[in-house]
C-alpha cells in the first residue's frame, strides 16, 4: 500500500470514529420529558384594553434526544386563571384548546412563538389566543437551511413535520400535568408555516385542526 493510500485510509478511519464519538455523545443526552409547572416567569399584556395575566414557561425542549435544542423547543403560555381554580372566557384548566401556531416561513427554520404587540398596538396571534382563553403552544422547528457545528445539514424534509408533530406528542404526554385540553389543538401557521400545519397529522387520541392562514382553509 502507497504511504498516500494509507494516509488517506487513516483520515477517513479518523472522521468516522469523530462522527461516532460526536454521534454518541448527542445520544446520551436525555431529556426529562415531563412538564415542570414551577418552572415558569409571570407576565402581562394588555389586550382589547384588558390586562392579562398569564404564566410563560419558555425554551421547553418537546424531544427526548434534540438535535438542536434551540429548534427542537416551545414557549408555552397559559392564562394565570387556571392555576387560581377560575375561568377565562368560557375555557376552564381542563376545557381550554390549545392553539398551536408555528414560525416557519418560506420553509426557513422557525422560532419559537412570543406575546407580541405591534407598534399600532395590535396584538398578534398568540396574544389574542390568551386573551380569549386558550392555551398557547409556540414550537420552534427545524428546517432546510439548519446546519450543526460540523456544517451538516440537520434540518431537511420532512424535519419540520417531525418537529411539529413531537410538540404534539409533548402536550399529549403532559395532558393531566398541564391546563389546556390535548384533545382540542388548532394548529396554525401562515404562507410554508400554513402547508406544514396542514400536512401534519396526527394519528394519536383526539383531533388535531390544521387552519392555514394564507390559504384560509381547515382541516381536521
């Protein structure tokens, strides 16, 4: 064997037991997949003129062994009622949706939803969701242009709609840990983010109601 064919063979034999041992590594990290109810930040916004008052638990990570953890986690919001035994709206802690809308636009990664006011003073989507009772979900998603640290690409097709249908299984996991109605999600996106909404199904207990915003169309 040539000395230039043996050093290649030893390069190569060397990146492989690198990408295994990188592999591994990434493996062995667990994630505890129960939701922690303490964990959270108390906030506001005012709404319609109306203050609301809610929990924030924020970068909750809906996989057991994420591939990017910042991509692979949700902010979850609830109204601050239902830990008081009371009622918003209609929705009590164990009748409230949750309404599920996701970032991902022009199939670019996705980040996790906020409470968000406008500069007019609109509020968006989830804000608007709160003030009227319903639980929030807002996952982050992977998508084609993700790469990890080794420049890998870590998001293509159909990752966004694994993704997706993981925070799914997440709340269905936590259903009796959490306010809010695992039975009843709206999932919601706009433009891709409307197309990932409505090609993701969910084959397990209750329904899921995929609305695309652009398209304004539903599914169940």
């Amino acid at each position: 064997m040539s000395k230039k064919l043996f050093a290649l063979g030893a390069a190569i034999l060397c990146g492989a037991l690198s990408l295994n041992a990188e592999v591994a590594t990434t493996q062995s990290v667990q994630i505890d997949l129960k939701f922690n109810a303490a964990n959270f930040t108390q906030e506001s916004v005012i709404v319609g003129g109306k203050k609301i008052k809610f929990r924030a638990y924020k970068n909750i990570i809906y996989v057991a062994k994420p591939v990017s953890a910042h991509y692979q986690s949700m902010n979850i919001f609830i109204p601050q009622q239902y830990f008081e035994g009371r009622k918003s709206g209609k929705f009590d802690a164990a009748s409230a949706p949750i309404f599920l809308p996701n970032g991902v636009g022009g199939y670019m990664p996705g980040e996790a939803g906020e409470v968000k006011i406008d500069e007019s003073g609109k509020p968006n989507a989830i804000a608007t969701a709160l003030s009227r009772g319903y639980v929030v979900a807002a996952p982050a998603a992977r998508r084609r242009t993700l790469k990890d640290a080794n420049g890998d690409y870590i998001g293509k097709a159909p990752s966004a709609i694994i993704d997706l249908k993981a925070a799914v299984r997440y709340l269905k996991f936590n259903d009796a840990a959490m306010p809010g109605d695992a039975n009843k999600i709206i999932s919601n996106g706009t433009s891709a983010g409307g197309a990932l909404s409505a090609f993701r199904r969910e084959r397990g207990r209750g329904r899921v109601r995929a609305v695309s915003a652009r398209a304004g169309r539903c599914e169940g």
